[in-house]
C-alpha cells in the first residue's frame, strides 16, 4: 500500500515537473518568436533618414526623430515628478508613520491604482490637466498623468527595498548618536538604492510602452521643439506614433520601424536593469 502510494506521489511530481518546464518552454519561445518577428519585419523599413529627419507632409517625407525626442522629454519630466515622490512617500510610511492601519489604507490605495486600465488614467488626466488647470493638450499634461501612473510602482518598489535593510544597521547608527535622518539617509537608503533604480527602470518601460493615456493628454503631433516649449505644447511619442502611422495612415513598414525601436529600447533597459542590479548588490555585499 504504501509503495503505490510513493508511486502515485512520484508521478504526480513529474507531472507537476514536465508542465513546469513545458509552461517556461512556451514563454521563452512565445518571447523569441515576438522578438525575432518585429525584428525581421522591422530591420528593413529602419534607415537613418527615418531616425533623423523630421516629417514634411509636403514632400511626403516621414521621420520620427520628433517622436524620439517627444518620448526623451516625457520620461525626463515624468522621472523628475515621480521620484522625488515615491521615494519620499516610501521612506515617510516605512520609517515614520506609526499608525499601521493608515499604512495599509495607502499600501492597498496604491495597490489598486496600479491595477487601473491606462485609459482610465487618460481620461483622468484630460479632464483635469488639459482642461480643469487649462494646460491643453502638451507633454507636461502627459507627464503628470504618467507620474499618477507609476507613483505606485516607485512607492511599493522601494517600500520593500527599505523593508530589506536589517534593523541592526539602524540600532548601531543610532547607537552611535545618529539622528532618524541622518539613519536614513547615510545608512537606510544606501542599502536599498537597487530597489530604487529596479522601480526607476520598470516606471521608463511603462512610460515607454504607454499609448492610451497619452493619446488624451500629450497628443499625436510629429513635431520637433526644445525642452521646455516642447513640454507646453502637444507631442506624440514613439508608441503614439505606432498607433497614428499603422491606424490612420496605413504606413505599416514605419510602424514596424518605431516597433523595431521600442523592442530595442525595453530590451537594453531590461539589460541595464539587470546589470545594475548585479552592481549594487555586489557593493552592498562588499
């Protein structure tokens, strides 16, 4: 009795094995299979005139170093709001806040507004960026949206992090006379700083990938501007642009072209992550 028992358990192990690495085969091949597919469709429409010149509808031309440099802004002026924020938000609720039922209040609010469909968020952001504080339809509009966006991946990101750091090192700073602060910043912080690059680089491959929320706010105009004007007034970035050259003007091969880009760009920020992740936790271990 007992060795079928031992029988039956150890088929049920490898079938639980076999569906395992069947479900990990499947992913990598469903992944290769995408990527390998954007890149044989998109490496022959990508040339250097593409990447570099502006569109003129009046030669027919078109170029997407506006759409380039559109998405360079919004992940600049997005970062610069959200960082700031989320880490501030995670170090308050982590090692201040003392009442840990408003703690899970904003832990689960945060946790919901990730799970919120990206139109949403467009809508949103219409409503009250463009129209309620008139800042039309620009990039600064689709940077705040985007900030809403990904305030809850920074926040939980580095919560954890911080989570991670024993609370020997913060008993022997304060041991040694160091103030909360001072704790925080020279001790805490430090031991944490990957998790906060790992969510700084999931929130640009979300503001990279993101399309429906923009489409609202920043607009779809291909046009090439500095910095600062070009935050006052309307863009497309490369995914809009995606949508605008494969929907509306029938121009699959640029399409597949940005594509080719965005699948270049998630990878080497996936790579990047991957490094920088490696880097920090080798120092922290030194």
């Amino acid at each position: 009795m007992e060795s079928q028992i031992g029988t039956k358990r150890k088929i049920k192990i490898a079938f639980l094995r076999y569906l395992c690495v069947i479900c990990a085969a499947f992913t990598c091949v469903l992944v290769l299979f995408l990527i390998v597919y954007v890149f044989a469709k998109g490496i022959p429409n990508i040339s250097w005139e593409l990447l570099s010149a502006k569109p003129s509808y009046l030669s027919g031309k078109i170029g997407i170093l506006p759409d380039i440099m559109n998405t360079v802004y919004i992940i600049i002026a997005t970062l610069a709001f959200v960082l700031p924020l989320g880490v501030g938000a995670a170090v308050y609720l982590t090692e201040y806040a003392k009442n840990k039922r408003i703690v899970a209040i904003i832990e689960y609010a945060a946790e919901t507004l990730s799970g919120i469909p990206s139109i949403i968020y467009g809508l949103v952001g219409m409503l009250f960026f463009c129209q309620f504080l008139n800042m039309q339809t620009s990039l600064l509009a689709g940077a705040l949206t985007l900030v809403i966006m990904n305030l809850p991946t920074i926040m939980r990101t580095t919560q954890e992090s911080l989570k991670t750091v024993p609370n020997s090192y913060r008993e022997g700073a304060f041991g040694l006379g160091a103030g909360k602060w001072r704790v925080i910043r020279t001790v805490v912080l430090p031991g944490c700083i990957d998790g906060v690059i790992t969510g700084c680089i999931l929130s640009v491959g979300r503001i990279l990938g993101e399309s429906a929320a923009l489409l609202f706010t920043a607009g779809f105009a291909h046009t090439l501007n500095g910095f600062f004007y070009g935050l006052k007034s309307a863009g497309a970035t490369l995914t809009v642009a995606l949508y605008v050259y494969a929907k509306e003007q029938g121009e699959f091969g640029v399409a597949f072209a940005i594509a080719l880009v965005l699948m270049v760009l998630t990878l080497a920020i996936n790579l990047f992550a991957m490094i920088a992740g490696h880097y920090f936790k080798r120092r922290r271990n030194i």
